[in-house]
C-alpha cells in the first residue's frame, strides 16, 4: 500500500511572513487550524513540521494567505494607472483648444499629483531602504529579554509541577542563572526557551527538593475549590506523568517535542500521556476532553500571582554563586595540596620491619632473676674485684 504524497509547504520563513502580511497573529492563526500558538510558532521556527490533517489545513490556509496577497499585491501601483486614465478623460474637453492645453493642465495636475503622484514615488524608492540593518545586542541585553519573554509563563508551568509558588520561582531563576553561565550555548540554541525550560523542570522536581526544610511546611492552597482540586490531583500523579502532561495539555507541544524534552521514546510519552489523562479524568470526569484540560490547566496557572526576579538581579545571582563555586573550588584545591605536602614532608624514608610479638613456649622454665645478695656474698664480689685478674700470686720458699 502507497502512501499519498504530503502536502507541499512553504519554507518557514515564508510561512511567517505570510502570516506576518495578512495581519494575523498566531493566536488567531492558530485558533484557525485548530492547535496551540506554541504549536505554530514551532511550525514558523522550523523546529517541527505538521503532519496528517493539520499540515492540509496549514497548508490550505497558507496558500489562501498566499493568492489574498497576489490579489493585494497590484493595489498600490495601479495609482499612476489610474491618473492615465483620468487624462484621457479630460483631454476629450481640451482637444478643441489645443492651445490652451496647457492652461488647464495646472488645475487638474495638481489635484492629482499632489497626492497619489509623490506616494509612489515615496514607496518604489524606500523599499530597499526600508529594511534596517538589525542592531546586535549584547549578551546582558539578548539574556534580558529572553527572560522578561518568557520567566512568567515558566513560572506558572512550574508551579503546575510542584504545587508551591516558592519552589517554582526559585527553580526558574536557577535555570535561567544556569542559562547565564552557558549564555554562548544557549544563544546558539534553536529553542532558548525550551532549554531553559527543561532545566527547571529538571530542578523542580529533583528527589533532594524534598530534604529542604520549607518542603515540610505546606503552603496555603488555591482559593478556588475547582482548581485546589486540579492541583491535588496533579501532585498524585507520577512526576514523568505530571511534565509530559504539563508540557503537552499545558504547554502545548507536540508529541515528538513532548518526547525529546523528557528524554523518553515517542511510544513511552504517549503512553504516560493517556495514563495521566485517564487519571485526571477518573477524579474530575469534566476535564475529559483535552481542550477543557488545556483550559482548566491554563486558568490555574493564571490565576495564581506568581511573580518573577529582574532579570539583572538573576544575572548578579548567578554570577555571585559562580564566583563562591570558583572559590570554594579553589579553597578545596589549596588544602588538598597542603595535605598532600604534609604527608610528603612527615612520611618515612624507609622501611622499618615490625617487631613480632613474643609468645610463651611451653615446656621450658621460666628464667628466675637473682634475689638480693647477703653481706657475706657482697663481700666476696668486693673481694673478688680487689684481686689482680692476672691469677694468683707467686709462691715462694721462705725458711721456718
């Protein structure tokens, strides 16, 4: 069995422009095709690319965008066209003077050269000029509004994770502290935005957060019943479950997209995906359908004042905890070469076998010390000392 041939796009810089020059923002673009506007900005970066039903009717919308601006494309030049054409119609009325052609001829010129003629001439000649060279902005400024675009959305995504306002400003500020520190990377990223996420993601729900002592203190609930219900039946979920229904009813990415920020396979994404769902539903059956899901989700999030750093505070807070990673590195590494030093200087110089222990023999005596000597004993050893060690003395013969 053959597959039909898919539906031809355009490029995505031609699928944005397009957009771009029909007055249409992705919201509406979107709500048009029937997905998310997360959804189409994708579809316009070139990150993903529809498929099935959605790429027909992306298609077939782009190509009515597509003839709207061939059919609107002649409008501003047929201007000058149409001051030809009023000439002839006002000659008819001179051609019986042909010498005061030129009387008449300044009253109606200037009627219609003083506004339509200068305007073509004004938009045939600005065209090239009209495209300025776009200003490079400095890593400071680029982060900064990376941050002030996206850190609110990111920290309402968070707190669906978590379920606590604190932990999910922090997680976001440390992600984009992270980004900060691995700017080139990020600059060069084609989602800046998805990393960014992924890392606080990655920070809110990691095991350790539980350790913290604020994490045993629970902090005040939603005001409003439905969605303090929304939210507890969030937190029961599994965490893989949670982010990969978060990022797709949530945030709206698609299933591919969905599967690459969790590190998981398309078939294990979908499958977390309708366990979550079918858990969602078993508890409150009205939240059913995915679009009343991607609603209720996004009103809970919206509902909440959750608020986000400056982004030169995040800067300085990343890098003051850069500089106390630097230092306490290098404090580490000192101290490591100082023990290694001392035990270099104070380590023997050879080897020095140890000196068994002694055992008791069986069998033998014990050797018996003398005891105290008596005076006649210590006598004879002074006696014996007194002596020439030579030997005895000489004998010799003496009369009686």
């Amino acid at each position: 069995m053959t597959r039909s041939p898919a539906t031809p796009l355009p490029p995505p810089k031609a699928r944005r422009r397009l957009r771009e020059t029909a007055a249409l923002t992705q919201t509406q673009l979107a709500d048009r095709v029937g997905v998310t506007p997360a959804t189409v900005r994708a579809w316009e970066s070139g990150r993903t690319t529809p498929r099935g039903r959605k790429r027909e009717a992306y298609a077939k919308l782009l190509k009515t965008l597509a003839e709207e601006e061939t059919v609107r494309a002649p409008e501003p030049e047929p201007e000058p066209q149409t001051e030809a054409k009023l000439e002839p119609e006002a000659k008819p009325q001179l051609q019986p003077e042909p010498q005061t052609e030129a009387k008449p001829q300044p009253q109606p010129e200037p009627q219609h050269q003083s506004q339509p003629q200068p305007e073509p001439q004004h938009q045939s000649q600005p065209q090239p000029v009209a495209a300025p060279e776009p200003v490079a902005l400095t890593p400071a400024q680029a982060f900064d509004a990376l941050y002030a675009f996206s850190a609110p959305a990111l920290v309402r995504q968070t707190f669906l994770l978590t379920g606590r306002r604190e932990q999910a400003r922090e997680s976001v500020e440390r992600a984009f502290q992270a980004a900060w520190e691995h700017w080139p990377e990020v600059a060069r990223d084609r989602d800046p935005v998805g990393w960014v996420r992924a890392t606080a993601y990655e920070y809110a729900l990691s095991p350790w957060q539980r350790l913290r002592p604020r994490h045993r203190h629970p902090e005040p609930p939603p005001a409003d019943p439905g969605d303090r219900t929304l939210l507890n039946t969030l937190l029961r979920l599994p965490p893989r479950h949670r982010r990969t229904l978060v990022l797709y009813d949530g945030v709206g990415l698609d299933l591919p997209e969905t599967a690459a920020e969790t590190e998981a396979s398309t078939p294990a994404t979908a499958n977390r995906l309708l366990r979550a769902r079918e858990a969602v539903a078993g508890r409150l059956p009205a939240l059913a359908d995915p679009q009343v899901l991607h609603r209720r989700l996004a009103e809970l999030a919206s509902n909440e004042r959750l608020r986000a750093a400056e982004p030169p505070t995040v800067r300085r807070g990343g890098e003051r905890r850069a500089r106390l990673r630097t230092r306490a590195a290098i404090a580490f590494t000192v101290a490591l070469i100082g023990t290694t030093a001392l035990t270099v200087r104070t380590a023997p110089t050879h080897y020095e076998p140890p000196v068994s222990p002694g055992q008791a023999v069986r069998g033998v005596p014990q050797r018996v010390a003398p005891g105290a000597l008596s005076d006649e004993e210590l006598e004879l050893r002074q006696k014996l000392r007194d002596q020439v060690q030579d030997g005895p003395e000489r004998l010799s013969p003496r009369l009686e």
